[in-house]
C-alpha cells in the first residue's frame, strides 16, 4: 500500500494539481493532507484523485463548515484537528502542528509509529531525500506543497513537495515539484 502525503498546499491550484498527477502516476491507494487548505475550494481539485483524501485542519483554515462540504462532495474524511488511521499494524496519527507542545506530547506519548504534520513548511526528517521507518516514531512533515515564492515571511522559501511512503517496504521518499 502507497500514501501520498502532502500539506500547506495554500490555494496553489497548480502544484496540487501536479501533486494529484504524481499520486495517480505511483498509483498510492491513499492521500493524507496534514492542513492549511486555505480556500476550501481546492478540495475540489482532489475529485480528479483516484484515491480516498484523508485530511485534518490547519490554523490557516478557518472556514471549516466549507471544508467539510467539499470533502463530504468528494466521499473524503475529514478528521478535525487530530487525526488517526491504522493500516498493516502501523499506527498513524496526522496533526498539521500549529502548537509545538502539542506536537511534542504526541510525539512522546508514542501511540503512534507515525506523525504526519505541517506547519513549518520544512520538511521532516531534513537530513535525508529517502528513508525507512524504522521501531522509533518518525515523523514526516513534507513541507509545503506551495510553489517557491517570495514572501515576506519567506514561509515559501523552499520548493514545493510531496512525500510518497510504501507501508509494505517502510520507505519514504521526498519529490519535488516542478512549480
């Protein structure tokens, strides 16, 4: 089984769209958005999605109730604030990460194998472009999925990314996308 994992993707129709290309090209049976949708007529974009969106919110999402509208138009699921999936015996909580210390005591708890967030627009781990998920919880922040921009708050500094993860193989990989 392949997830497709992206976040912060802040109304950038076109790198959503390159995204939706990507995920449907590896064939990932899955896709997790870690929030900040912004506009909540992005999530229609996902229908062109040949797999299921699960998704939480984020601080920039503040029209919840048209969130929700769209994801229930869409047949996806939206969880709220704090998500949680299990598939294959991994544990998978999803948090875009606004509060570091609520971040951090998900972390802690160890409940998860797994955290998916946002947030920061830096991607996690930084080190590496591919890795495997090993007995520590990882968490994996793909960035923002928002194209290089200049910005005052230089939050899109970075190129835009999406994450692929095969649960089979453990593997993550970090992709850039063009835009």
């Amino acid at each position: 089984m392949k997830i497709g994992i992206l976040s912060d993707t802040h109304d950038d129709i076109e790198n959503v769209q390159e995204a939706i290309n990507i995920f449907n090209k590896n064939e990932v049976n899955l896709v997790i958005h870690a929030g900040d949708y912004i506009s909540p007529g992005v999530i229609q974009e996902f229908q062109k999605l040949r797999s299921k969106l699960i998704g939480v919110l984020g601080n920039n999402d503040s029209e919840k109730n048209e969130i929700l509208k769209y994801f229930l138009e869409i047949n996806g699921d939206l969880k709220g604030e704090l998500g949680e999936l299990e598939i294959e015996k991994l544990r998978i909580g999803i948090y875009h990460g606004t509060d570091e210390t609520i971040k951090k005591h998900i972390i802690d708890s160890k409940k998860y194998n797994i955290i998916i967030c946002g947030h920061t627009h830096e991607r996690e781990p930084s080190n590496r472009q591919t890795g495997i998920i090993g007995n520590e919880v990882i968490v994996l922040n793909p960035g923002s999925a928002h194209r290089k921009t200049l910005s005052i708050s230089r939050s899109f500094d970075e190129v835009g990314r999406i994450i692929i993860l095969d649960i089979q193989s453990k593997k993550y990989q970090f992709i850039d996308l063009s835009n």
